[in-house]
C-alpha cells in the first residue's frame, strides 16, 4: 500500500487531469464564449480599476484572457506576464513593446527579460491566475503542478488573486496541500465564488 504522501500527490493529479480533461471537452465555441464572459466580468468588477495586473497568456486550453489583457493595456494599466525560472521561481515582466515577446519555457508566450520592466510582488494590485481545476466553496484551485503560483502569491501582499475557470473544472472535492493558498475570488462564466 503507498504511503500517505503519495496517496495525496496521486489523488491530486487524479483532479488535476479531470479539471484538464472538463476544459478541453468545451467545443471551440463554447470555450471562446465563456472565456469573453469571465473577461467582461473581471473588466465590469471592482477589480477593473486595479492599475497593476499580473495576468497570463492562455495555454492548454486555459480560460482565454486575452480580451482583459487587451483591454487593460488599453486603458493604460501596467499589465505584466509570467517569466517562469527553474527551482518554480516567477518574475512579473512588463513588455515594453510588440518585439517584447518571445516562446519561452513550456511553449507558453513569454515576455523577453531584456526588452521588459519587472515588477516586484509588492506593486501589483491584481493577479489573474490560471487554473486545472477548482472548489467553489474553499476558493482552492489546482494548477498544473510545478507550484509557481504557489510560491509567488504569498508575496503579493495587498494583490487580490483571482482564478478564473471554466464551470466544467468545478470539483465537488478538492484536494488541497498545507503550502496551498485559497483565492479572493474564482470566477466561471457562470458565477463568482
């Protein structure tokens, strides 16, 4: 019989792949749909006047975001990405134009260290965090497993953390470890928890 360790680290990827498997059932449609709805929700919500955003481009299915990116750096926000380092370390980088991109670690659109402006944890008002799966309730999510999220938001102080997610990733039960942290908010095309 495994040990009590590896039953929890089996039972959450067993989550973690029915949240990823419930996002990538969505016909193109839908998922397109529901991605504009949780963009507009976070755009009409008290958190569209944070003024700086720590946010992610859309991999794996992922909810779409790019409609809130695209709208926040029109309205002048300082709208920062993900630059993944070994060890599960994160920086927040500002791209400081169109050539500030590049494909970087995990094939996800990345901004270029050189050509962007970091922000420290302390400065963002708003962080936008992908998710595998989640419980309502709890406001807990699943990532995708190499834990940056969970070692970058303790540090954000006075941000609000918001997953958004499809409906479909809602789980009834939650696996969840003693370094995970619940969110402000999760918002779903149909509701916020």
């Amino acid at each position: 019989m495994p040990d009590h360790s590896l039953q929890k680290f089996i039972q959450k990827n067993t989550q973690r792949q029915a949240g990823i498997s419930a996002r990538k059932g969505l016909d193109r449609d839908a998922a397109a749909r529901f991605s504009r709805i949780i963009s507009e929700k976070l755009i009409s919500s008290a958190y569209g006047k944070a003024a700086v955003i720590f946010s992610y481009q859309p991999f794996g299915g992922e909810v779409d975001i790019s409609y809130f990116n695209e709208w926040a750096v029109s309205e002048k926000k300082r709208v920062a990405f993900p630059i993944c380092r070994d060890g599960g370390k994160m920086t927040a980088a500002l791209p400081n134009g169109p050539d500030a991109w590049e494909i970087g670690k995990y094939g996800i659109r990345t901004p270029v260290e050189s050509r962007s402006t970091l922000l420290e944890p302390a400065e963002l008002e708003l962080v936008i965090v992908p998710c595998a799966a989640f419980h309502g309730t709890s406001k807990m999510r699943i990532g995708m497993g190499a834990g940056y999220y969970d070692r970058y938001l303790p540090q954000c102080g006075k941000a609000a953390a918001i997953a958004v997610a499809f409906e479909a990733q809602r789980l009834d039960d939650l696996r969840a470890d003693e370094w995970d942290m619940p969110l402000t908010h999760i918002v779903t095309e149909e509701r916020w928890y």
